[in-house]
C-alpha cells in the first residue's frame, strides 16, 4: 500500500437528516504519526472515524491523501485498516482463517500467504501453532482483540484506524493491550487514528491528541499540551480538572492572576485560556484544579484553604476525601493525600498556582464529566 506522507481532512462534515454529527472537522495528520480522538459518548469521533475509512459519505469537505483527494473513493480502494469496537470476528472460521480472509482474493502464492498470517500473528504474539486452529468463542477477549488487530495487519494498511478497541476488557487486559498497541505502532511505523473516550488511553498512545465536543474539534496538542494547558472548561473538565471554585478577578500580579473567593480569600492561579489577556478586574471566573494537586502534606504551599473533612476513598497509590470549606458549606472539594484523613476532622490545604487554572465562569450544568464528588459520596454512604 502507498506509504501515507500527508492526510489532510479539510472541512469534513456528516449530517444524519438535521443533526449535524461532525462539524467542519479539520486536522493535519503526518505519516507515522499516532493520533487519538477523545471525547465523550455522541461527540462525534466515531464518525470521523467512519468517514475517514470511507464507511460514512461526507456531507461536506475532502479528505486528501498525499495530495490526491480521496473522499469519493471507495473503502477497499483506499488500503486503510479498521478494527472495530466489537471484534467483527467471522465466528465460523478459526484464527488463520480470520487472519487469511482478506488475503483470499489477492493473487500470491499459498506459501507466501501461509508467511504473511504467522507474520500477523507473531506480531500479536499468538502462537500459529497453539492458536491457529481456535475458533473465536475459544478464545479470551484480549486473544480476540489481538486476533481483530492480527487480521488488520496482516493488509499491511497504510493507515490503521481503531474504533475503542479496548472498551469491552476488563482493566488488567486494558493495560497489556494498550502496550501492544504502542508496540505495533512503533514497530510497523504505522499512522494510526484511535477513537477513546478514556483520557488516559489518550495520554499513554498518543503523539497528537484532538478532543472533541459536539462534532466539532475542541483542542489539538499533545498529549502533555491538553493535560497541562487545557484552553477550554471543557478540556479541564474532560481531563480530571474536578475541583471549581468561583472566583471575581483582582488582577494581574505578575506571571499570574489574584482572585478572590465568594467569602474572601485572596488565591493566586494561571491561566491557559485563549482570552484571558481581556480579562478586566471584577470578572467571575472558576479557579479550577485536580484532586491531587490540592496539597495536604505541603504546610508552606500557597492559596491556602481549610475545611472539614466529609468523606474519605482510597483510590489506590493516595487517598481522596471530599472537604467542606469552613465558610462555604456548599462547596465541596476533592482533595489528595497519601495518608488517610479522618472523617470529620478539620483539614488545611494548599493549590500550587501553577496549578490552579482560570476559565470564565459557567453555571454547573448537571454531571460533568471529571466531577466525582457525587460519586464518591454514593460509593461512602452504600
């Protein structure tokens, strides 16, 4: 298959009747390159990637590769690979079977095509010789998933595109898989596009990350780009910015902003938001950040807070509790610590203000998607 030097999507659009499922979606994609669309369920990423493989007809736009446009040209034409969600395994036919059927039609020799499917297979380190004569339903769900990978490869596509692969394993499976991944794309040198939903999935495969909301592209950057400088509430919220506190703008004070809390309390942050250089004093903003930048074990740390200590979970290397403030009972923070904190104990924390990003205010608007107090406080109180 032709290597991929340059894909270029220009404008791609795809309405289902009226609803406009993916909006004016451009992006810029090198060879080689390891790019995972990231979003939540009905922001459209699925569909990109169907329009990509030439599964869905665009409404509007061109897909152009290496400066040839494609968006007419039929999916087996285009020598792309897909691996669907849910395996797409043919059950009736064993592991060299599922791998070979893509080969059948293409004139080579049986000895070379015998080669090319314990090529794929090794790849995915399943045994030839152990699994080759398995049916699907014998097998594990990461020996399937490896299988749906193996039977895409061995096509040797020049763009591989993989639609949650990994929703449907358990998490251990999730972590081996997600390494092989990583291991397939930097041994075949493939350019891959990867739908997720599970930001750090996002954050260990990608080179480029592009979240989505609403069929349209909300932030591209890398991966330590949407992690760290999130230019949007939503990007924050998507990647675990869960703690939000409302804030009026003071000002400028140097590289960063001072705010002022609903009760007083002066804090200092930064801010990653496109406009914020026509912020003017008296702004409401949300100051927001991640539970485990909320420092309990740091008594020197700036933007000091106090609260009470409502509920606890451990959440594996720290725990997590849920803080009310001492002047503000109806805000609730998540903070982290790496020892347990008692319930109801009073509690002191500091937010490093490289670490405490600004946005402009928006009302809460039902469950966000890095909120977990409510969740937590279900989990305690069952």
């Amino acid at each position: 298959m032709q290597a991929i030097e340059t894909l270029e999507i220009r404008g791609m659009c795809r309405d289902f009747g009226t609803t406009a499922a993916l909006q004016n979606f451009s992006l810029d994609i090198r060879g080689g390159t390891f790019v995972t669309l990231l979003g939540p369920s009905g922001c459209g990423k699925s569909t990109a990637l169907n329009c990509l493989a030439g599964l869905l007809e665009l409404t509007d736009g061109e897909i152009i590769l290496n400066g040839k446009p494609i968006q007419d040209t039929p999916p087996e034409k285009r020598g792309f690979g897909m691996v669907f969600q849910n395996y797409a395994l043919f059950p009736h036919l064993n592991v060299i079977s599922n791998v070979s059927y893509g080969l059948d039609n293409k004139p080579m020799p049986r000895s070379e095509r015998d080669l090319r499917v314990r090529w794929a297979l090794d790849l995915v380190h399943l045994d030839m010789d152990e699994f080759g004569r398995r049916f699907p339903g014998q097998l594990s769900g990461g020996q399937q998933q490896r299988l749906a990978i193996a039977r895409t490869i061995v096509l040797e596509p020049s763009l591989l595109l993989l639609d949650e692969p990994l929703s449907n394993l358990d998490a251990k499976l999730r972590g081996e898989m997600r390494i092989e991944i990583k291991r397939l794309h930097k041994e075949l040198a493939l350019t891959t596009v990867y739908v997720t939903h599970d930001q750090s999935e996002a954050m260990s495969l990608s080179d480029v990350v592009v979240v989505m909301r609403k069929g349209q592209i909300e932030q591209v950057g890398t991966p330590q780009d949407i992690y760290n400088c999130p230019r949007s509430l939503y990007v924050a919220d998507f990647m675990g910015y869960a703690n939000r506190i409302p804030v009026t703008l003071v000002g400028p004070e140097g590289n960063e902003w001072l705010v002022e809390t609903e009760t007083g309390h002066r804090l200092h942050g930064i801010s990653t938001f496109d406009g914020s250089a026509d912020w003017k004093p008296g702004e409401r903003l949300l100051a927001c950040s991640k539970p485990e930048d909320m420092q309990v074990e740091a008594p020197g740390t700036a933007n000091r807070l106090s609260g009470s200590v409502h509920l606890v979970e451990f959440v594996g290397q720290a725990y997590e509790s849920v803080v009310r403030l001492d002047d503000n009972d109806n805000l609730q923070l998540l903070v982290q610590s790496q020892n347990t904190l008692t319930q109801e104990s009073p509690v002191s924390f500091g937010i490093r203000p490289g670490r405490l990003l600004l946005f402009p205010y928006e009302a809460p608007s039902g469950k966000r998607s890095g909120q977990r107090l409510s969740a937590v406080s279900t989990a305690v109180s069952a």
